[in-house]
C-alpha cells in the first residue's frame, strides 16, 4: 500500500506539471495579447507596449513559466544585489516586497530626475531620504540602478533617462514620468501560493481566490452530504426491486431530473420558491464574507439545484450495480440457504454493488468543486466556478491560472482517495 501511495504521488506531481505547462501556454501564449484585453481595444500601441513591459510579459516564455511556477526573486535579487524579503501591510495584511540593505527595509523611487531611498518604519510608513547608491555604468555607458519600487516590482531606472509610463487606474489610463525602464514583478510562485496579482482586482490572487473557494466547498460539502445518501437508498431500493412500479417511478424520475439542464432547474425553482412562494432567496447575495453563516437559506436554491442535477447519476448507477449483484451466484445461495433477505443484502449485496458508485462519487466531487459555475451565475454565488467565469470575461490570466491548477489538483488526489476507498469496500484488492 505504501508503495502504491508514493507511486501515485510522484504520478500526480507529473500530472500537474505536464498540466501546467499546457495550461501556461494556452492561457498566456495561446490567448493572443493580454494587454489588449485588459486596456481594450481603444488603447494604443504605445500604452500597450508600456503595460506589457509592467506585467513582465516581454520576457521570454520559458523565463515567465520559471517566474509563475517558482517564483522569481531569486533571479531578482542577483540585479537589485540585497536580499529580497516579504513583510505584511499594517493596514491591508498583504505582503509587501522589500530590500534588505543593511538591516533596513528598503524601497526606491525617481522623483525629478533624482533617486530617494524609502525605508521602512515599525508602524509600516517610510521616510524618503536622497539615496546613497552606485550607479552600474554599462557598455553603452548608461547609468543604471535595480531596485524595488512601491508597487511590488524589481525595476530598472537609467540616469536622466526616466521613461513614459502608462498606468491602469479606476478612472482610466494614466501617463506619468521618471518610470522604469524595466520590469520584475515579484512573486513567490504557484507552488509557493503566490500566483501573482490579480489583475481584475489588482490584488493577490490568493486573497481573492481563497474566499470563494471557502464558499464553494461549503455549497459542495451541504450538496454532497443531501446528494449522496439520498442517492444512494433510492439506488439500492430500485435494484432489489427491479422491474416493479417503484423501481420504474425511480429510474424514471432520476432520468428526468439529470436529462434537465442546471440552468433550467435554477430558473425553474427560483420561479417557484424565491418569485412565487417567496419561501427562499431567489438570489445569493452576500451583504459580507460571513453571510452564508448569517442566513444558510442562501444555500437553498444552489442546494436543490445541484442535487436535482447530481441525484440521478449516482442513482442510475447505483441500481445498475444493485441489479448485477443481486443476480451472482453467491447471493443466490446466500438466500436459498436461509439466511434473511435484508441481511444478504446489507450486508453482502450493497457493500459490493457500491464499488461502481465510488468511481462516479469521485467524479463527482470534481465537478462539484470546480464545475459548478453554471449554478453559482445563475444565483449569483461568489464562488470559485464564478470566480473562474468572471476571470476569463476579463481576461485576469493568473487568476484563471490559478484556480484551474486548484481544480485540477483535487481532481488527481480525489483519484488517488477513490483507488483507497477500493481497498475498504472489497479487501481482495491489494495495492502492490
């Protein structure tokens, strides 16, 4: 068993590497010009230029896979010459880049031509003071400095040759003066957590991505723990009944319920229970992050939604099992030898009818997790799968990146939990 586990491990981390390439080419490399996306198709070629060089996307593809999967600062700190640290924002709580000259936390800016040093205090404010630096003199006889600037980048400013730069605010573009030549922005690395900056958000991408995945576990726990139970009863009731009314009525129903689209169900219920009878929520709307512990209705809806979607194929799939054991030889002897009929099904029947319904509860759980985003639009549920369809309409790359890496893993080690759940159900199975 042990060695299966390590197997299986070293399987995955493969998986999601090979996985990660692909998702890296496709969404940075494939989708065509970020920039364009993100500024519209107004901007110029100039402020695209300006705000591709600010993302670090003129660097080569390879270079920017590194800086995703890996982190960065350790190819930043060889041209800024300190060491790079982290400290956390007194008022935000996020972390903030910083130099480590001498002790000091540090961080540079041009203002007029002329270079000053902001160091950091306790409270986290910084004094700007005229920075005692050298200047690397290069072959073409520029003068440059690297250092870290205000907004979490390892930049690049040339003596009395301060750039153009355009910046993305609220209120539009913006052009301002004295900027870098050249940009680092600094990350961690996905295998760090720290995927970048959203750019939707323009904050991390683990403070905006780790609230919703909250939610999204809670909607999927409430709908996995409904789901499955129900699901299964109705399965082994229909499959020691077949071909009687309740076994037809069962299959029927369930066929009906998973043939029906999820945005059909939600509008269908949301007109009955949340327009008409005014029982439930209509839509889930968070007045704060805690609203789903205020108000649990909020769950309703979602909840019925999935499991109407969900009940059927576990049933299905579970009275198919059902049937085909119930029909072995061993259960046949089991009852013509006397043996009550409701203990030759609990206890021989269902625990070896349930080895086909593991796969598709697995499954299952995926989707639940990362596949929901027809369900949590349709409501309005800030979850990850709407967090996934927001990011793709704008265009947030590592935010999409992101979460699809998240899904992707728990779909591998959801493999690995249904291969153990084997070994419980049927100890003939024996993992070498």
């Amino acid at each position: 068993m042990a060695r299966f586990i390590i197997r299986s491990l070293i399987s995955t981390a493969i998986t999601l590497l090979i996985v990660s390439i692909a998702l890296f080419l496709l969404l940075e490399v494939g989708s065509g010009d970020i920039t364009l996306k993100i500024l519209g198709v107004f901007s110029t070629p100039e402020q695209r230029a300006s705000y591709r060089n600010q993302l670090g996307l003129d660097a080569p593809v390879y270079l920017r896979y590194v800086d995703w999967l890996i982190g960065n600062e350790w190819r930043a700190e060889r041209n800024v010459g300190y060491d790079l640290v982290t400290v956390p924002n007194p008022q935000t709580g996020e972390d903030e880049w910083w130099a480590d000259v001498n002790g000091q936390l540090t961080r540079w800016s041009l203002e007029d031509g002329e270079l000053f040093a902001l160091t950091r205090q306790e409270d986290g404010s910084t004094i700007a003071s005229p920075a005692d630096v050298t200047w690397a003199v290069g072959e073409n006889g520029q003068e440059s400095f690297w250092g870290v600037d205000d907004k979490n980048n390892a930049v690049k400013w040339v003596r009395g040759e301060g750039a153009e730069v355009w910046v993305l605010t609220k209120a539009g573009l913006r052009k301002e003066g004295d900027g870098p030549q050249d940009y680092i922005p600094l990350r961690k690395g996905l295998i760090k957590g720290d995927a970048g900056k959203s750019l939707q958000y323009g904050r991390p991408v683990s403070l905006t991505l780790w609230p919703r995945v909250r939610n999204t576990l809670i909607l999927a726990g409430a709908a996995f723990l409904v789901v499955m139970p129900i699901a299964l009863v109705l399965g082994i009731i229909a499959g020691i009944n077949e071909g009687r009314p309740i076994d037809r009525f069962i299959s029927v129903t369930s066929l009906g319920a998973t043939a029906t689209p999820e945005f059909v169900t939600g509008i269908f219920l949301i007109m009955i229970f949340g327009i008409w009878l005014k029982w439930l929520p209509a839509v889930a709307i968070f007045t704060s992050p805690d609203a789903i512990f205020e108000n649990p209705l909020l769950l309703a809806l979602p909840v019925l939604t999935l499991t109407a979607v969900e009940l059927g194929y576990v049933i299905r799939m579970t009275r198919a099992s059902m049937v085909e054991v119930m029909g072995s030889p061993y259960i046949r002897t089991a009852i013509l030898k006397g043996m009550p009929y409701w203990r030759v099904v609990v206890r021989h029947a269902v625990r070896n009818a349930l080895m086909a319904p593991i796969t598709i509860i697995m499954l299952h759980v995926n989707w639940l997790i990362g596949g929901v985003v027809v369900v949590e639009t349709i409501f309005g549920y800030p979850g990850l799968g709407k967090y996934i369809f927001d990011a793709a309409i704008f265009g947030d790359v590592n935010a999409v990146e992101a979460a699809a890496m998240l899904t992707v893993t728990i779909a591998v080690l959801t493999r690995i939990l249904g291969d153990l759940a084997y070994t419980f159900l049927n100890p003939r199975i024996r993992y070498a």
